[in-house]
C-alpha cells in the first residue's frame, strides 16, 4: 500500500501527472487493506436505546480485510479520500435495519454477488482515487485515471432499468447496500460508476460531492424529479446541510430563487454566502410544528406560509425540497403552491410521515420519490463541479482512523456541508492538477471551510 500511495503521491506538483499515475499499474495489488467497517456480532450492541444515544464511534471500526478478487466490469480504486453521508450513520446504528440482511440477499443473487455477504460490511458511498486494476470488459477506464465513484450499483439485466437505472430491480447503493465502499484504503466498484475527478479540487474535495450532489441533481433538476426551470420558488430544508447545501447552488445556477431554511444565524449566513438572498432561521424565529409526539400545529404550518410568502413576495413555493421527513412533511405539504411538487429523497427526523391530504389532493399538488441518481444524473451534476459551476462543501476533514467521530458529527447535526474523511492521501489540498481554475473558484470552495 505504501508502494500505491508513493506513486499516486509522485504526481504532486508533476508536469504531467498522469505519466506518474499509470505506473501504478505495475504494482502488486496488496493482500488486505484497511477499512472501516461494522461487524455482524455487534448489530444489538445499541438494542434499547433512543436512536439519538446510538453512538458510532462504539460501532465504526478500522481494521484489515482481505482485497476482494475483481468480477467482470469491476474496477480496484485506490481511495484518496471519502465523506460521511447518512446512510453510513444509519449503517453505524443498525437503524431502520442491520445493512447485514441487505449483504446477505444480494450474496444471494449469484456466485459473484457471494463475496459480498461476510461479517463485516466495509462501508462508504462517497470515494475519489486512483483505479488500480479492471475486470474483464472495462475499455472505457484504466489503471491510473484519477475517479470519483457515484453510489449507484446495478445489475441491468432486467428490461425495467434500461429507461431509468435507478429502476432497475437490482438496484443497491453501493457502500450501503453492497461491500467494499469508499471509507477505506482500497474499494471494488463497477465501472459504471466511475467518472472523472474533477482537477481544480483536492481528494477530499473531489470525494464530498457524489452521493448528495447527485441525489439532489435528480430531485431538483431531473425530470425524473421536480423538473426545476428558471423562476421558481424552491424551499429547500437544511440548506446549508449536505444536501441541502447543493440544492441551493443548483437553484441559484439553474435560475431558480431558493428559500433557505436553517437552523442557526451561522447556516444562515452560510446560505447567504452561497448567493441566496430569502433565509429562514427556523430556530430564531420559534417555529414548532408539532404539539406533542402526535400532533402537528396548523397554527405553525400557516404562520410559516405566511412568512415564506412575505419573503417571496407573496409566492408559494413551486417547489418544495424534502428530506428531515416526519418532522417537516405536514407543513411540506401544506405551504407547496396549487399545483406545486413535493419532492422528497430521505426521512432523516423519522420515516412514518403525516400530512393533511386534503391540501394534498384539493390544491392538485404532487409528491415525488426521488432516491440517488441514475449514471447519466449523476455525470451531469459532476460536470457541473468540475466546470465550477457548483462547489465543494466541505466543511472539515478527518483522517481514516477517526471515521467514527466523523459519523457522530453527523448523526448529531453537529457539523455543516459535508465532512470528508482521508483515506490514504497523508493531508488536505492534494490532487490539484488544474491550480488556475481553482484560483478562479478559490472562495467559492472554500466557504465551508471551518463551519
């Protein structure tokens, strides 16, 4: 390993680091490597407590597993950097279920898919690199390219993902529902999933953007999604958050006026930081949606219409950007404009959501699924970074050894944009091979920086 990241290091400040790169080629593929990973004897370990008290630094381990053999159209990435997402904090508390039952169905599927069901689950969506190796059938990818890997793991053999891949029945988010992502040394991915690191950013820059970029590409601007044009109002929850964070910048890009609610003057400020100029802080300003565990407050729901409509102008949002889930959907709902779109990707303040249907069906208002990305959403929304059209929003970065901490960060909230974790690169700032656009964009990446 120490042989790969020499190489991989040789291209700093190289005048052609790709001549560097492609001698990783003739190195040995290490036996093992470290990752970080959950254990199949550990999923009670949080057996009765709150889903706040789960701690992921008692789950989320670093330890040495075998270096998996490579199937047909897989490739063997050297992980620079990746980045902490939900999924993996779901992953470190065993919630809504152990990942373990995923691992095990899909060892199900066929004699290739078998490596995947083992005791521990190395886990991580989000990786930048260096590919190592290819299976048979990769022409398009080869030892050396400089990648980032989007989580999105399919089997296509079935007619219903040939329109939209995230159709297909054997779709799984890779690092969640498969083996062997990011947050690790070393990662199997397929080579499908691989696209072009974008050269103005560092590893851990790279790294940041794959899962919730992408996921909020297809949400607000796909037209598997909200189908976002230029002029409409978009409330988009969490805005400074990981997700949230990139909706903002794809609806200030797309054309859009984006409503930011936060939770603290500084997401606010970091929102207007990002161009946005309509800002909720939701904190200072009281609102509570709920009564008690099991009712909602209309009075609130009106109240913060009223006040996105004194913002706005008077306008309701055409479009509203779900995903806290049970805490926020009634009013989602509620304050979405006649004939406006609901659309929603995730349930992080619980999945069990409540709303009033009436303002749902009598207002002629839609709700969307939108989950992940599918290849081609994906792409696009990385073109965007490495065009700098859209920006990194990495906020902090922990070395592999302290993935845990990163993870608690996380599942407290405790944290702003995106955390990134250093898989094999020794420090923050490598990997710029393009130091005149990044100077063009150097605020802009770094606005995050220190939250």
């Amino acid at each position: 390993m120490q042989k790969i990241l020499e190489t991989i290091m040789a291209a700093e400040g190289s005048g052609d680091p790709g001549r560097e790169l492609a001698g990783v080629a003739d190195l040995p593929v290490p036996d093992s490597y470290r990752g970080v990973v959950v254990r199949a004897d550990e999923t009670a370990m949080f057996d009765g407590m709150a889903t706040r008290d789960k701690d992921p630094r008692k789950s989320l381990h670093v330890q040495e597993v075998p270096t998996p053999e490579l199937g047909p159209g897989e490739a063997l990435v050297a992980v620079m950097a990746s980045a902490i997402n939900y999924n993996t904090v779901w992953t470190s508390i065993f919630e809504p279920l152990s990942t373990f039952k995923f691992l095990k169905k899909y060892g199900r599927l066929s004699e290739l898919t078998r490596r995947h069901d083992l005791p521990y689950h190395v886990v991580g969506s989000d990786a930048a690199g260096v590919v190592l190796r290819t299976g048979p059938g990769v022409t398009r990818w080869k030892a050396g390219d400089e990648v980032v890997a989007h989580c999105l793991s399919v089997e296509l053999e079935d007619a219903a993902g040939h329109d939209d891949t995230m159709l297909d029945p054997q779709q799984r988010i890779w690092g969640f529902e498969t083996n062997f992502g990011g947050l690790a040394e070393l990662a199997v991915v397929k080579a499908n999933q691989l696209m072009p690191k974008p050269r103005h950013l560092s590893w851990e820059e790279a790294a940041s953007p794959g899962l919730v970029n992408s996921t909020a590409y297809r949400q607000l601007v796909s037209h598997h999604g909200a189908n976002m044009k230029q002029g409409d109002v978009v409330l988009i929850w969490g805005a400074s958050g990981g997700l949230g964070g990139y909706a903002t910048q794809l609806a200030l890009n797309g054309g859009a006026i984006p409503v930011c609610v936060v939770s603290s003057p500084e997401k606010a400020e970091l929102c207007r930081r990002m161009g946005a100029d309509l800002v909720i802080d939701r904190a200072a300003e009281g609102y509570r949606f709920w009564k008690d565990e099991h009712t909602q407050d209309t009075d609130e729901w009106r109240r913060f219409g009223e006040r996105v409509r004194e913002l706005t102008g008077g306008d309701d949002p055409d479009i509203v950007f779900e995903h806290p889930g049970r805490e926020t959907f009634g009013v989602s709902v509620y304050v979405a404009k006649r004939g406006g779109t609901i659309v929603t990707c995730a349930s992080t303040s619980g999945f069990m959501h409540q709303y009033d249907n009436r303002y749902l069906w009598m207002n002629l208002k839609r709700i969307v699924g939108s989950h992940f990305a599918n290849y081609r959403e994906a792409w696009e929304a990385n073109r965007l970074i490495a065009l700098g059209r859209i920006h990194p929003t990495v906020s902090r970065t922990y070395a592999l050894e302290q993935t845990g901490q990163a993870a608690y960060e996380v599942h407290r909230n405790a944290h702003q944009g995106k955390v990134g974790v250093r898989c094999l690169a020794p420090e923050d700032g490598l990997g710029v091979r393009d130091p005149a656009l990044r100077s063009r964009h150097e605020a802009a990446i770094n606005r995050f920086r220190g939250h």
